[in-house]
C-alpha cells in the first residue's frame, strides 16, 4: 500500500515547474490529484482551469474538485508569480497583482477548500514559500514580501486549525530550476553567468531541482507527517543555514 492511496488531493499552480512535479509524485504514491491552473496539465490528473485572483472561480474550481475527487485530503497551495526590482523599480500595480496572486490567492484556495478540509480524517496543507521570506535577495523586495507574508500566515493558519486536526506546513525553496527562474536567466545580458552566479549562492553549488521540492511538500503532506505542522522546511541547498568559509 502506498501512503497516499485513497487520499485526494488539489494542487494549484500545477501546470509546470513545482506545481507539476508535486502533482505527478503524489500521483504516483497513490493520490488522486486536481490540478488548478490557467493552463492545467490533463491526465492523471482532473483540470481546473482558473485565476487564482478570481474568487468566484476558484469557489467553483474547487467545488468542482472536491466533487470529482468526491471530497478533499490535502491542498498544496502553490501558485505564485516572481518580480524582480528593489523598492524602486515596481509601480504600485504591479506591488498590487503580486500580492494578490501570491498571499489574496493563497487565501481564497485555503477558504474555499476549509469546509471539505474539515471533512477529511487526513488534513494537510502546503504552502509554497521561498527562502526569500528570511534572506535578505537583491532585486527582490515585492517578491520577499510577498513570501515573507506567506510564511507568516503558513505560522498562524497552523495555529487556527490545529484543532480542527488540520496541519498546515511551508516549503522555502532556494533558487530552482524552474520555468519562472529559467525567464529570468533569458532575460540577463550573459545568461551562464548569471545561472552560475546563482547556483554559487548555494553552498551545494546547484539549483534546486523541481522534483526535489515536491518530494518535500509530498512529506509534509504525507500521512507519515501527522505530528508536523507550523513547520518552514527549507529546501535551498544549505542557503539559509549554512556560512561556509570562503573555498581555498
């Protein structure tokens, strides 16, 4: 028996980078799996096509996935846009659509999925967060704050519904290699050196793999986590931890 077998399961963002590799391990360890997206993946998975920003749609996206699933286990909140600039660079507009994607989205997912969440003898949630919520990043400030909020409210919605036997964890990713990281290094006037810079702020000397973070959202998620929540599991290669010496 694997240790998702009849457990459900709704992962928002699901259609490339993190959202898509959590959604297909939990697949593959026995989940049935609804992914939310502008652009969802198809099977294995049930497609729900929607704008986290809208909150009439996500209502309905995830009545439908509850319904489809025939109700709801575990809910991976990760669907989240990047910015890139200090306190100077970003108009108030776009403060405005990162926040409301990132944290506003987080929050109309977590509400709508709350009432079939309290139905399930395995209840768990898993927010998307970043090392940006605890290091210090340049070019990054809309983006820290976005994921400094998300942590913040990954802490207290842990605390409102433990005793709904509900956990709620993080993951804090490091620099990943994703589609969002992989526009970025497009964008840089040398794209190695950029990527080499980047992989070197980590102590293992690497970005982070997709597939490495779901494996870590799939634990927090897991059944064989039962004891954790209010939890911020750092994924970055040592970033946030670590001061090594400088290499001789």
């Amino acid at each position: 028996m694997r240790e998702f077998d009849g457990l459900r399961a709704l992962v928002t963002g699901g259609g490339s980078g993190i959202g898509l590799a959590t959604a297909t391990l939990l697949a593959e360890r026995g989940a049935t799996v609804a992914c939310l997206d502008l652009a969802p993946p198809g099977e294995p998975f049930i497609p729900l096509q929607a704008d986290v920003t809208d909150a009439d749609a996500v209502r309905a996206a995830v009545d439908q996935a509850a319904g489809q699933l025939g109700g709801l286990d575990i809910l991976v909140n990760n669907a989240g846009i990047g910015a890139a600039g200090t306190v100077e660079d970003n108009p108030d507009e776009e403060w405005s659509r990162v926040l409301d994607v990132n944290v506003l989205g987080l929050v109309r997912v977590t509400r709508a999925a709350l009432p079939y969440l309290r139905l399930s003898a395995h209840a768990a949630i898993v927010n998307t967060c970043s090392i940006a919520a605890t290091a210090g990043l340049p070019q990054r400030a809309l983006y820290s704050a976005s994921k400094g909020a998300v942590q913040s409210l990954t802490l207290a919605m842990a605390a409102d519904h433990v005793r709904e036997g509900i956990r709620v964890n993080c993951v804090n990713p490091g620099t990943a290699d994703t589609p969002w990281v992989q526009r970025l290094l497009d964008a840089a006037p040398d794209p190695a050196a950029e990527r080499a810079a980047l992989a070197g702020r980590q102590p293992m000397g690497r970005l982070v793999s997709a597939e490495e973070v779901a494996a870590a959202i799939a634990y927090l998620a897991s059944p064989l986590a039962a004891a954790t929540t209010g939890t911020v599991l750092a994924v970055d290669g040592g970033m946030q931890g670590l001061r090594l010496r400088p290499a001789t």
